[in-house]
C-alpha cells in the first residue's frame, strides 16, 4: 500500500514558453492520468514578459489548483534558485524536473517511476548518450558541443552517470534537498554538479534514455557566456571533488 501514498511534483521553471505551457501541461496530466500515478505540477515562472504566467493562471482554472501551482517569482534568478523556490511549495514525496519547452517528452516519466522502484534509486536521470536515447533537431556544432561538454566532463570527473548536463530527472525530495544544499553552480553548469556531489555522497543513481527534441517555440538561452561558464565550472568543479 506504500504505492499510494507516492506523490510526484513536477517542477516546471519557466521563462518566455507562452507557447509551449499549455502543450507541456497537458502532455503531463495525460500522462500521469494514464498511469494512474498521483502529481502536480508546479510552475516556477521568473517574470516573463511575454504572458507565460497569465497562461499558467488559465491552466489552473482548467486543471485546477490542487493539479497546477503557480509560483512565480519577480525577475530571473536563475535554475538552482527556481528548483529551491518550488520545492518549498511541492507536497511530492518525488521531484521531477524537466524542461518547460518541449524538449522532454512526458511519455518517458512512467519509465523514470519504473526504473525508481526498481532499485530503489535515489536519482533517475534521462540520457541521451546511453542505449536508445537520441538528440532530434540539432545542428552538427550544437551537438559536438554537448558531446565534448559530456566527454570532457567524463574525462575530468568519473562522475557515474552517461549524461551530465541534461535536465531531466526524478529525484526522491530528501536527496534533491540535500544535493541543493551542496550545490554552489548556476546556468548550465548546475546539473552536472548535482550528479557529481550525488556520487561523492554516495546517491544510486539509475539511467532511462530518452530522446530530447530541440525546443519547438522561442528562443534557445544557449549562447557564447553559456559555454564559457560551463567550462569555468567544469574546472571549478575538477579543482574542488
């Protein structure tokens, strides 16, 4: 009967995806529905002007306010600080995060909760580098960037894990609050030093691929300042574990 008492909180940061919102929300409920696994998904917006969070607000009249929660904040501060701002307000004895765009796909969540309960992993994370798991809609730079992000990564860290910087993950709550608390990077950097501090303390961590499909509406925040704190951090990192 433990099953039941299971409770998954997604965690949605958002910034400019009016587009996206709806489609991410609905793919979600469908699919937690279909699963019969217990959710809500919380919506972290940080100011965006394009109407994102009047859009939230509409699919909390839809949904309902004990399914979608929205918890915005005033201007960006920034993923790790979003993650930290939904938790306090997430009821989940799971956390799941993911990205608002469209990139992840819902469908591979009952994997995520499979794979959980199969060893009782602290931490499932999607990978894109591993088994099945695939990148659509990159160009060839965009991809030689990620794959010698992740192989440098591998290099320098031995962290355990096939995919460092991706952002699609379940965590038991506990862990994620501990991980956070552990945690100094920001941008990019930030996911792969939460596997990296995982395995220093000793977290399980289980593996689903995943296919991950280049943002449909807005803009990419991948830029030139991205890569160059990643590489900093990456060194920070190799310094400091």
């Amino acid at each position: 009967m433990v099953a039941a008492r299971e409770k998954y909180s997604v965690l949605l940061p958002t910034y400019n995806e009016r587009e996206n919102l709806p489609l991410i929300v609905w793919l979600l409920v469908r699919s937690f529905e279909q699963s019969g696994n217990n959710f809500e998904i919380i919506v972290i917006d940080d100011g965006s002007p394009d109407g994102t969070q009047e859009v939230a607000e509409q699919l909390v009249n839809i949904y309902g306010s004990d399914k979608i929660l929205l918890r915005p904040r005033a201007k960006k501060l920034g993923l790790g600080t979003a993650y930290i701002h939904g938790m306090k307000h997430a009821t989940g004895n799971f956390i799941i995060i993911m990205d608002a765009d469209l990139s992840h796909h819902p469908k591979f969540i009952p994997e995520f909760i499979r794979k959980q309960k199969e060893g009782n992993f602290d931490i499932v994370s999607g990978t894109r580098y591993k088994g099945n798991g695939v990148v659509h809609g990159w160009d060839l730079k965009r991809k030689l960037i990620s794959r010698g992000a992740n192989f440098l990564t591998q290099v320098l860290l031995r962290p355990g894990a096939s995919d460092l910087t991706g952002s699609f993950r379940l965590y038991k709550k506990e862990v994620l609050q501990k991980l956070m608390e552990k945690c100094v990077s920001k941008g990019y950097v930030f996911q792969m030093e939460m596997i990296v501090r995982a395995r220093q303390l000793g977290y399980s961590i289980g593996e689903v691929p995943i296919s991950f499909v280049d943002r449909v509406y807005g803009e990419s925040k991948l830029g030139g300042n991205e890569i160059v704190s990643f590489l900093k951090g990456l060194l920070t990192l190799f310094a400091t574990t």
